[in-house]
C-alpha cells in the first residue's frame, strides 16, 4: 500500500481588538525566538482544529472562546523547513472572548502586546507577516516554501 503524505496541522488565533492584534514574542523555543508570532499550536491527534484553538487560547493567553465566534480567515501551506515536515496552517479571527488576557507561558513567551495592522513589528514570524498581508487584501488561502 502506497504511504499517503502526511501534514501536519496547526491553528493560530488572530485576536482583535479596536483595529489591533494580539501578538506574543517567542523566547526559549528554539524557533523563531525574539520574533513575534500568534497565539497558535499543533492540532493534536482526534481533535478538530476549533478545539485545538480554544485549548491553545487558554492556555497561552488564558481566556475562553467561543468555537461560534471563530471565523476562518486563512489557509496557508507551508513546505517543510524542519523535521516535522509539511504544514497546514489555518489562521482564525476573534473579536469576543471571556476573561483576562495574560501569558500563560512565560517560558515561551516574554510579551504580549496589541498593534496595529498598520503598526507590526519588524522582528515578526515571516509566514505570521506574510498571512496578515493576505487577510487584509481578503487573500483566503496562500503557499509558501518555508
């Protein structure tokens, strides 16, 4: 029987706010650290990837979300740039959420801060830069190398 290829899934939370995002600064990771990225995380194995968000939400940014209030914004491909392989990245919008944002994950994470779309950092995740580029141009799904 022929192996079928494998992807790996992941989700990433585009939370708004009064025309800005939520982003976090990677730290310790050994990916990406010193860049800004999206609260996200793997799909993990018999989980839908609307769970998967509001099990990451809350326990990196601890709030709870609504799987109704999620709205698919994106769907990027991204080649293999490590051992992990191929990836899927399905990229979410939110605009309501229950409690207080905080880091839940200060070993992963040295900040949290709001911006504007107009305002991102230099130092992001260039895939996380290359997405919202695609949102706000309502570019719904994209491809990338790495």
């Amino acid at each position: 029987m022929k192996i079928r290829h494998k992807a790996v899934p992941a989700v990433y939370l585009i939370l708004k706010k009064e025309g800005q995002i939520l982003l976090a600064r990677r730290c310790n990771t050994g990916y990406q650290d010193g860049n800004y990225h999206l609260p996200s995380g793997p799909v993990e194995e018999s989980e839908f990837p609307t769970a998967a968000l509001l099990r990451e939400a809350k326990e990196e940014i601890g709030i709870d979300l609504s799987g109704s209030e999620l709205h698919l914004a994106h769907v990027l491909y991204r080649l293999k740039h490590d051992e992990t392989g191929d990836r899927i990245d399905l990229f979410f919008t939110a605009d309501t959420w229950k409690g207080e944002i905080k880091n839940m994950e200060p070993q992963k994470c040295d900040d949290l801060k709001w911006v504007k779309l107009t305002e991102l950092p230099e130092n992001m995740t260039p895939y996380i830069r290359h997405t919202i580029g695609c949102i706000e141009k309502n570019i719904f799904s994209s491809e990338l190398e790495k």
